[in-house]
C-alpha cells in the first residue's frame, strides 16, 4: 500500500464523497463530449476562413 492510498484512507467521509462526486461529474462531462464532438464532426480546412 503505498502513501496516497494511505491518506485517502484518512480523509473524512464528506470529502471522499465530494472527491468522488467531482470524478463522476468530470466523467459525465467528458462522455457528453466525445457524444458531441462524434456527432457533429467539426472538420478544419487547411486555408478556409471562418
């Protein structure tokens, strides 16, 4: 067991769950993303002036 799992041990239970609430929003955040970005594929054209 190394030193970060050590003192993710020691946090209190209301900051582990707001850790681990942050991770799911960036999570989320990061699907819709990708959902969008594959959706609407946004192509440069080398040259073209938007």
């Amino acid at each position: 067991m190394d030193l970060s799992s050590i003192n993710w041990l020691l946090l209190p239970a209301s900051l582990k769950a707001a850790a681990i609430q942050l991770f799911r929003g960036m999570l989320l955040f990061l699907l819709l993303a990708v959902d969008v970005l594959t959706n609407y594929r946004i192509r440069v054209k080398q040259g073209a002036v938007t």
